[in-house]
C-alpha cells in the first residue's frame, strides 16, 4: 500500500503495471480491495491504479462535508502526485457518480469513462428520492443497522462465492464510525447529474449486469445511454450488481476492448 496526504485527507492507493493508466473506483461502503481481479489481469497491460475514497478502506475520514465532488477532487490531486495526466476511469456503483463528475468537470484529464452498474443519481424525481431513503434510511432504522447490513450482503454477493462475506466485512467496518457512514450516505443521496449527462463528451462504456439487482439501475442506464452522446452499452451475462466478480472474464474483456478502442 502507498498513501498520499490529499486536501486534508490521507488517501490510500495501489499502483501496478506499466502503460496506458486504468483508474478503478470501488463502491459505496467497499475499497480498493473489490478490484483484485482486475488488477491481476490488467497490470500485465496497462497501467492500474486502484485507491480508497476518502472515509473508505485505509483512506481517512475527515470532518468535511463529503460529496462525490470533494471524492472528485481526492482523485484529480492523486493523479497530480502521480503525474498522470490523462487517465481512463472505471467507476462501479457509487464509484461511477464519481466518474461521471470527473468527466463532467474535469473532461481534459479523461480519455474515457466505464460506468459499471451506476445511475445519474437518487435525487432528480421524487421516484427516485423515495427510493434512495428507503433502500439507505427506512430500512435501516426498520430492521436495526446490523441485520440489514446482513441481508444487503446476501443480496448483492448471492451470485459470488465469498462475496457476501466480503461485503459484510467491508460494510460493517463502518458501524463503528456512524458519523462517516452517513456522511458517506448524504454524499451518495444527493448526487444528481441527469441534466448534464449531455455534457460529458468523453467516450463512455455503460456496463449492467445481466441480472438486475437494482431495477433502478436498468432504467436509469437506459437514460444515460440516451442523453450520453455516443455512449456504448454491455450487459454482462451471468452477473449481478457485482459483475466484476460474478463473471469477471466477460468483464474484463469488455473493459479492454473499450480501452483499446481508445487507442
């Protein structure tokens, strides 16, 4: 593990391989730890950098106010102290809000984004905004914080072996900081980039899995294809939310053909 002191925060990163970079974005509540199979395969090729959003992982927590544009910012300063100056970015779940506001605000330090089971955002209709506070506050406070996280990571890991033990790891690691947990949560409930998606004009990759553990996700990806100007579409067959490890070879071919297709 490397780490480097970022606006305030210390911020904890891998660094492997040599070549075109590849930025990897883990979800909510997750770390870099999610992309192992990615670095394995794509470190022969290119370039991987994986880190941990800041209150993630081994990264630190601070007092600020998050919002996936202060993670945006974390992630232009690491590629500064990398000396990286344009990088492809590959954003999973909460991972992709960042990379599409990295597209969006920082369109000349991005060759292309990859948006994995992703959405514009959980604030732009009322649907949505229902939705967000019951899957992430209701339900919560309905069931107790520990048994829900325990359903979400039978919910979301039953197609991967191990990953329900993962995420039950990962995600439990922040009932002991409530305080940054909903300060995460607020970052990702109040994201909303429907009404620039037309704005991004960088090469975009929407990947879904085959299996809709979100239905919110299908339908949002649908709009996404349609505002984002070019964009290309992959449904990943035999996977679910976590697509990187329920089919990880049909995964990462399609990153890599859009990656070369870059070139």
């Amino acid at each position: 593990m490397a780490s480097v002191t970022v606006n305030g925060a210390t911020i904890a990163y891998d660094n492997h391989g040599e070549g075109e970079p590849i930025l990897f974005i883990h979800g909510i509540y997750s770390s870099r730890r999610q992309w192992d199979q990615q670095v394995a395969h794509f470190s022969n090729k290119y370039r991987v950098i994986t880190c941990d959003l800041r209150g993630h992982g081994q990264s630190s927590s601070t007092p600020d106010t998050y919002s996936v544009k202060l993670f945006t910012e974390d992630v232009i300063a690491l590629l500064d102290e990398l000396g990286i100056d344009k990088v492809t970015c590959l954003g999973h779940s909460f991972g992709g809000l960042v990379a599409q506001e990295l597209a969006l605000s920082y369109p000349d330090r991005v060759r292309g984004i990859i948006l994995a089971e992703t959405m514009y955002g959980l604030c732009s209709t009322p649907w949505d905004s229902m939705a967000g506070m019951m899957w992430n506050v209701w339900l919560p406070k309905m069931f107790g914080v520990e048994n829900y996280m325990g359903l979400i990571s039978q919910y979301f890991g039953m197609y991967t072996p191990g990953g329900a033990a993962y995420i039950q790891e990962e995600a439990g690691r922040h009932m002991d900081d409530p305080a940054n947990q909903e300060n995460i949560l607020m970052a990702s409930l109040t994201f909303d980039s429907r009404w620039r998606l037309h704005k991004i004009n960088r090469p975009t990759l929407l990947m879904v899995g085959q299996y809709p553990h979100i239905p919110m996700i299908y339908v949002h990806n649908w709009e996404m294809y349609w505002r984002i100007y070019g964009a290309k579409f992959s449904i990943i067959p035999q996977a679910g939310h976590l697509l990187f490890w329920d089919n990880p070879a049909a995964f990462n071919r399609e990153v890599e053909k859009f990656v070369a297709s870059l070139a």
